[in-house]
C-alpha cells in the first residue's frame, strides 16, 4: 500500500454544500407549506373525501417517482452491463 494523503476538498466547498442546504430547506417549507393550503382551498369548494385524498396522494407520487428514477439512473452507471 502506498503512504498517500488523502486529497483535500476544494476550498469553496462549505459555500457550496450551505447553498445546497438552503435551496433543501426552502424547497422542503415551499412543499411543507402548499399541502394544507391546497387541502384547505379544496375543502372551501366543497371537495368530497375522495378529492382531498387524491389531492394529497399526489404529493407523495412526485417525489416517489422521483427516488425512484434517481435510482435507477445511479445503479444503471454502477452496472453497465445491466
């Protein structure tokens, strides 16, 4: 084994790891915030119990869907073969 230091980061790299956790965290409050203010405007026009599960339903597909494409694309460049 050889006695090689392993390389640092760069040294801009904490500003761009809190800029990432800013835009996480304001992304998350956006979604946070719009799911019980749609569910609240759809009560105010009289939706029925169906309509406000499929309204909030809808919430948790895109990001499901998401993962899920994410993770397909990771594994497809870890196993080319497959």
């Amino acid at each position: 084994m050889s006695d090689v230091p392993p390389s640092r980061p760069r040294s801009g790299w904490r500003c761009g790891f809190l800029i990432q956790m800013l835009v996480t965290l304001l992304a998350t409050t956006a979604v946070r915030a719009t799911r019980p203010t749609v569910t609240y405007r759809a009560l105010s026009l009289s939706a029925s119990s169906l309509e406000i599960g499929l309204i909030q339903s809808a919430f948790s597909i895109v990001p499901a869907l998401t993962t899920v494409a994410s993770v397909a694309g990771s594994t497809a460049s870890v196993n080319p073969a497959a």
